[in-house]
C-alpha cells in the first residue's frame, strides 16, 4: 500500500484569532515585537492530530486577554456625518442674509460702493458654499441646491427693483398688447397711448424729482384713438391699468414724466418676449405693479435649477453635476437681476439650457428651444455653435442608442449637413413662426429700436459712444480709438473660436463649446449690463469650468462700482482683464491636467502576468509521444502496447 502523501503546510492564522487561542502575540495592543515562535502545525510536516491542537483559552484562565479594539461611539460618527451638512446650511443662511440687506438698501444712485461691498460679501459666501456642496453626496447635494435656490431667489421678492427699470417697460408692453394694440406701432410718450396711462408709470408733480425719472409730453385732453383693425378692439375697452388714478391725465402746468427708459422709441423685444410680457399681464390680480414680474423670474430661477439636477441624474457622475448646478442656484446675479430686476433673460437661459440638454438626443427638439430662446432675447443666438459642437469633425462618436445610427459615413459632407439642419431649421423656423403674428398686425418694423440701440452702446463702426460706455475695454488697451477697426478684427477672432468648435467640439457636451463661443464675446465686446452675463453663469453650471464667472463679476464692476469712482471706465477695464485672465489660468490648469490624467491609469494599472511562451520545435521530424511509442518487437504500425493508449475517432 502506497504512502500517504505529505499535506502542505497550511497558512498561519490571523494574528487576532492565534493571539486569543495561544495569548502569544501581544504587540498589537501594547507596543512591543512579537514572539517569533512558529505555533505547532505550522512547521513543515503532517498535520497534528485534534487532541495536539492549542485550543483557544477558557474564561477565567490565569492568561489575560488581549482587549479589543473599542469602536467609535455612534453619536460621534452621527456628529462628524453632519458637520458638513451644518456647515453648508449655515453658509446658505448667510448669503440669504446678506442678499435681503443689500436689497432692502437703495444704493445704486447714493451710495454705489457700499453696494459694491455687499455684492463682494455675498459674493465670497456663494463661492464658499459652491465649494462646500461638493462634498456632500448627490441626493443630499439636490436637496440642498433646491432648498436654497428658491430661499435665494426669494430675497428678490423684498422690493422694487433696484439697479434697472427694464421691468416698467414690461409691464408697459404688456398693457399695450392686452388693448389690441401693436408693441411695435407707438412709442410710449405718443398721444395716442395716453388713455392707457396711470400715476404709476407716468407720474405727475414732485413724483418726478426722483432718480430714473424721463419727462414726457403732456397728454392731450381729447386725445386721438388709435385706430383699430377688424382684429383688435377699441384701446378703452380693454384698458387692464395698474393703480387706479386719481385723475384722469390732462395737459396742466405739472411736469410729467414716466418710470419707462427711452419713452421716445419703439419697443426693442422680441415676439416672445412680448408674449411672456401679455401673459403676465393678464395673470396678474388688477392693481398690481411689478411684483408678478418678479414673482416670474422667480419661478423661471427655480425652473432653471430644477433643469439642471434632472439633467445630472443622467451625466457619469451625477454628484459632482448635482453640486454644479449650484452655480446657478445660489449666485447671487440671479435673485439680483433675474428676481429682483424681472429680467426677461431669465426666460431665455431657462429655454437654452433645455436645448443644450436636449441636442445630443433629440436635435430637432433642442433647435426648437434655442430657437424660442433666440425670440425671447437674441443674445441666445451665440449658443447655436456650441448645439453643432463637432459637426465637421472625421470621427462621430457613437450614437446614444443603438437604433440611433447615421445612415451616412461619419466622414461624408452629407452627414455634416443633415446634423446641422436638424438643429438649424427647427430654430430658424421656430423664430420666424414667433414674429409672423407680430408682423400681420404691426404697421411698423418688428424689429423696433434695435439699430438704434446698438449704435447708442457705441457697437457701431464710427460710433462715438462707445468712449462713454467703455465698449471693446480690452481691445481699448491695444488702441485708443478701437472703433474704427474693433467690428472686423471681433468677427475674426469668434469666426475663428465657432471653426474650432465645430472641429474639435464635443457632440455629448454642447454647452461647453457654447460657453466657449459665449464667453469669448464677452471679452471681445465687454457689455455693460451684468444680466446679459445670467447666459454665462447658467452654462457654467452646466459645464462646471468656474473660472467664467469672471464675466458677471466684471459687469458689476462696469456697472455698479465704476459709479462711485471718478473717470470710473478703468474699473470696468480691470474687471474685465481679470476675468480675462482667470479664463487663461483655468484653460493652462485644464491643459496640464489633461497628460496627468491620461498616464494616470496606465501607471495604477497591476502588471498583467506575462505568460510563459512555448518552446520552439527544431526542425525535422516531429517526434512520437512517450507514451504512443511503440513496444519493442511490435511490428511497424501496431498500436501502441504502453501504459498510455491513443484515443481512435471512429
């Protein structure tokens, strides 16, 4: 009978389980090095019986016990689990604060500085609690970016506006189209409107001494009706005024005046614009002011943050798109000029984030929304690039789903086209459906004092505004009169930027190169008004490159501060060379990152075992088997007589 073979030798056990069964190793718990001593059946040679093996000590023995580890105390684990959440909570707190004391303050006319510091306090208190979201998991982050973006949108709402009066002239479009009347046929100060005037809009006596205050000419005492078409009805059978006035308007020796800029031209807003103005107007209780049109920039905040986090839930990490949306949710620009201010810009920028969302999937619906974006205010025109991000690239990644394939090659001029005009007609047909209604019933142009205001914020070639209003700020420091050259040398720089976007763009992240052709814009042209900059901060929530949101900074500056310096255009000039260059550093960080990141996994990545390579045959004759060889004295082509036979397929 053959011997039993010898078992390997087993593993030791745990250094916890053979110090309680043989109390030998006692480092661990007081400090010093352990006995060096193998226990029995670890040694080389056959297992020991049962009965040989050390058996764990019973209670009470002379042996003392090493004790164990004691585990951290719930309370405390509950205590350091919530440090974070109090600490973001009591930020959010902060900033609210802050936000209704700057807006309970009426400083933009007297005191511009002391504003400026409570922007730059709030300021401070946003981007510490952008920082601090980031550590907090995705469904806690939401619950916190929501909470606190109607909280912050809700400091909008403790009073009048405080920086712009674009909101009267609002509610003054609206009033207009609610009588049948065109926004586009008369200005405000026309004779024509004058039934339709009351003492909150057009003030009378020493109600016009205050700030953004415009005079006008005094209502006639029979005024002349507009003259209906067979579509509208009579303009004072549909009077919906706001406060009633305590007297009819009649011309008299009072001064008049209107809370409405440039009563003397038309209308500059778009279709939809004038659209969400009517709807407004007639959702709106009788007697209200300008709370309704607040009330609706509220809600379109909030709209907007809600957007956002249903689109993170999709994105590959849905914690960290979830923290960015606090970006938009609790900056401070938005209860500013979004809320407080009613600014129609938040529409678009609702309207363009759901496109930008929904191009990579659905390219029709997401030209349709740029589209309604672009009638809402035509700034949203500059996001269009960043919906055909890669279009002319020779490599299309590959489609969402598997049922969405292009029917083309990726490389052909065919599929470059068909992918533009999804995205292109939709859009196009969108705003031209938006101003047909308007230009049926118009008798003048749609298009209102649109010309005119570019020429007086100094856009135009020649135009002699634009030393006033600091236009073109940093290509001021290359030249001193940049106007006569700024429009062709601005046309090549975004001709250039739209070009890499459409070649390099990423088809999955079209708001990144809409950030891009965006932000660009702004550096080149500096505008002076910090709500055109709500589009950057929505798509820097989108995108997460923190660095952009210079660009609203830099209006504030422009508009805000530069009141309270004398020759204040430097200030403007320097708030956008920042910005400037935060956009330059962020871009080189990003840069160098990128290599890292790339040889980052091959570096972590384990070594794959290499496996052992075969021997080459020599040349010749394949030699037989051991064990098909042939036994000696069989004849030639017997089969093999050796322990080992050779399986015959039959």
């Amino acid at each position: 009978m053959p011997a039993r073979p010898r078992r390997p030798p087993r593993r030791p056990p745990r250094p916890g389980r053979l110090a309680r069964w043989t109390g030998r190793w006692t480092g661990r718990w007081t400090g010093r090095a352990p006995d060096r001593v193998p226990p029995p059946h670890s040694v080389p040679g056959p297992r020991p019986p049962a009965r040989d093996r050390p058996a764990p000590p019973p209670d009470g023995t002379d042996e003392p016990r090493p004790p164990e580890r004691p585990a951290p105390p719930a309370r405390a684990r509950t205590a350091r689990r919530w440090i974070t959440p109090l600490a973001l909570a009591t930020l959010l707190g902060s900033l609210v604060t802050v936000l209704a004391l700057t807006f309970r303050r009426d400083d933009f006319h007297t005191a511009p500085g002391p504003l400026s510091r409570w922007y730059a306090i709030a300021w401070a208190l946003f981007a510490a609690a952008a920082w601090t979201v980031r550590c907090l998991g995705a469904r806690q982050a939401a619950l916190f970016v929501l909470a606190g973006s109607a909280a912050v949108a809700a400091t909008g709402l403790l009073a009048p506006p405080r920086t712009s009066t674009d909101a009267y002239r609002y509610a003054w479009d609206g009033r207009v189209q609610a009588a049948g009347i065109s926004p586009y046929d008369h200005a405000p100060e026309d004779p024509a409107l004058a039934p339709l005037r009351d003492r909150w809009l057009f003030p009378q006596g020493t109600a016009c001494h205050g700030p953004d205050r415009a005079p006008v000419r005094p209502a006639p005492e029979h005024p002349t009706p507009v003259r209906p078409t067979p579509e509208q009805p009579t303009p004072g059978a549909a009077v919906r005024a706001g406060p009633e006035p305590d007297r009819p308007p009649s011309a008299s020796a009072e001064p008049q005046c209107t809370r409405l800029n440039r009563p003397s031209v038309h209308t500059i807003y778009p279709p939809a614009a004038e659209g969400y103005f009517l709807l407004v107007h007639r959702s709106a209780p009788s007697g209200s002011t300008l709370l309704p049109l607040q009330t609706g920039g509220a809600l379109l905040s909030v709209a907007t943050t809600a957007v956002l986090l249903a689109a993170a839930r999709r994105r590959h990490d849905p914690r960290l798109a979830t923290a960015r949306a606090a970006l938009w949710a609790w900056c401070p620009a938005v209860p500013v000029e979004a809320v407080n201010n009613a600014h129609v810009d938040a529409l678009g920028v609702l309207l363009t984030v759901a496109g930008l969302i929904a191009v990579p999937r659905r390219r029709a619906l997401g030209g349709a929304l740029l589209g309604a974006a672009t009638a809402v205010k035509l700034l949203p025109a500059v996001t269009l690039p960043g919906a055909l991000s890669g279009v002319l690239a020779t490599a299309v990644p590959k489609p969402l789903t598997a049922l969405k394939r292009p029917a083309e090659s990726p490389t052909s001029p065919t599929a470059a086209i068909r992918r533009a005009a999804a995205v292109v007609l939709p859009a196009t047909a969108v705003v031209a459906l938006g101003y047909l209604p308007y230009v049926l019933l118009s008798h003048s142009s749609v298009l209102g004092y649109l010309t005119g205001y570019v020429a007086e914020e100094g856009y135009e070639t020649g135009s002699t505004a634009g030393d006033d209003k600091n236009r073109y700020a940093l290509l001021r420091l290359l030249h001193p009169d940049p106007e006569a050259w700024a429009l062709p040398v601005i046309a090549a720089a975004l001709l250039v930027v739209v070009a890499w976007v459409l070649l390099r763009g990423d088809p999955q992240r079209p708001w990144r190169g809409a950030l891009v052709v965006t932000g660009t814009a702004f550096l080149l042209m500096t505008p002076g008004y910090p709500w055109y900059a709500l589009l950057v901060v929505a798509l820097v929530a989108l995108d997460g490159r923190w660095e952009w949101l210079g660009l609203p900074l830099a209006g504030v500056a422009q508009y805000v501060t530069a009141r309270a310096v004398d020759d204040g255009a430097w200030v403007g000039t320097l708030g956008y060379a920042v910005a400037g260059a935060a956009v330059m550093t962020g871009w080189a960080l990003r840069a160098r990152q990128v290599p890292r990141a790339a040889s980052a996994p091959r570096r972590n990545r384990p070594k794959r075992p290499t496996r052992p390579t075969r021997p080459t045959r020599p040349p010749g004759p394949r030699p037989e088997p051991p064990g098909d060889a042939a036994t000696p004295g069989s004849p030639p082509g017997s089969p093999a007589t050796g322990p080992r036979r050779r399986r015959v397929r039959r």
